[in-house]
C-alpha cells in the first residue's frame, strides 16, 4: 500500500508545478498587465528550443554508442553536456525572443512575464504530468487494480513499472516533496535568467 504521506507529498509537489506557476500567471498578469504575449512567448520558446531542438541534439549526440558508454561512465561529464545544452538552447531562445519579438516590451514586468511562461510551461509538462502518472497509479495500486494493469502490457514496460510501485511503496515519503521544491526554485530561476538576457 502507498501511504499516506506519500499521498500528501505527490499532491504538494503537484500543486507547486501545475497549480503555482497558473496562479503566479494569473496574479501577475492581473496585477501588473504585461499582456499576455510574453508568456506565451515563453512557452513556445520552451516548447521550440528544448523540447524539440535540444532533444533532437540528443537523440543524435546520445545514440552514438561510444559517446552513451562514455557518459554512462563519467556521470560528471554527461552533467556538463547536459547543462551546457540547456543552457545554450534555453539562453539562445530567450535572447532571439527578446532582441527580435521583444524589442519594444523592455519592461521588468515583460521579462517576469517570459519567465513565468517558460518555466512554467516547463514545470506542467516535465513534472506535473508525471506526477500525474504517479497518482494515477498510488491508487491503482491502493485499490488493487495495478497488478491487473501490468498483465496486460508488454513485458518490458510491466517491468519497469513494477519498479515504480515498489519506489511508491518503499520509498520515503519526503522524497516525492522535491519534485515540487525544485520548480519552485527552477520558477525563480527562469524569471531571474529572463530579466538578467532582457538587459543585455
């Protein structure tokens, strides 16, 4: 059985990547009228560069068998590829957003605006909608029905998400709360990048 707590802490970090970052939109938007172009400006950015363009990087970078053997053995390596490839397509996107499609929005409230829409674009679709899937089966699971579930999928994909429900029963209960922190941090973190590239 998924406990409790487990329960609450999926729902927290749920709320703090779907539920926060609408709201934040919301309430910035209504208090402080940017407009709505520049955060969808930033979702489509987020959408354009990284879920697209940089996956496309990956998909050639990362099926190369010598480079996938490589950083499966220098986790330090494969964390700078990863973050310089973030970086340079997010930072690229927001630049070109700013210096042609922005050009005349130069006010703080237009970068908070940008940044609130890539982040949280990002936040709904990296972790919200798994998050969702973790829920989803938490009562599955809770209810009996998981295991009727597994029997009719293929034999590898059962496998992998019997390692799930077993994360969900055994795992602490507080693990599942830092999904949700860190898009709190990562929010900020856009927002802040946003304002810092729509000053230069």
């Amino acid at each position: 059985m998924v406990g409790s707590l487990t329960f609450i802490a999926l729902f927290f970090s749920l709320a703090c990547a779907l539920v926060f970052p609408v709201v934040l939109c919301i309430v910035f938007l209504r208090k402080q009228r940017p407009g709505f172009i520049p955060v969808l400006l930033g979702m489509g950015v987020f959408i354009l560069f990284v879920l697209i363009l940089e996956a496309l990087m990956h998909n050639l970078v990362l099926t190369n068998p010598g480079i996938k053997a490589f950083f499966g053995e220098n986790v330090w390596a494969y964390a700078l590829y990863a973050g310089l490839a973030a970086g340079i397509f997010e930072e690229t996107g927001r630049f070109l957003v700013f210096r042609f499609l922005m050009k005349k929005k130069t006010e703080w409230k237009h970068g908070v605006a940008y940044g609130i829409g890539h982040g949280g674009i990002e936040a709904i679709l990296i972790v919200a909608l798994s998050l969702v899937n973790l829920i989803v089966y938490a009562i599955l699971i809770n209810t009996g029905n998981f295991n009727a579930m597994l029997a009719a999928l293929p034999q590898a994909q059962a496998e992998a998400l019997n390692i799930t429900k077993n994360s969900l029963i055994t795992a602490d209960w507080w693990n599942y709360m830092f999904g949700g922190i860190e898009r709190l941090c990562t929010m900020a973190i856009q927002i802040a990048l946003s304002i810092l590239v729509q000053r230069i």
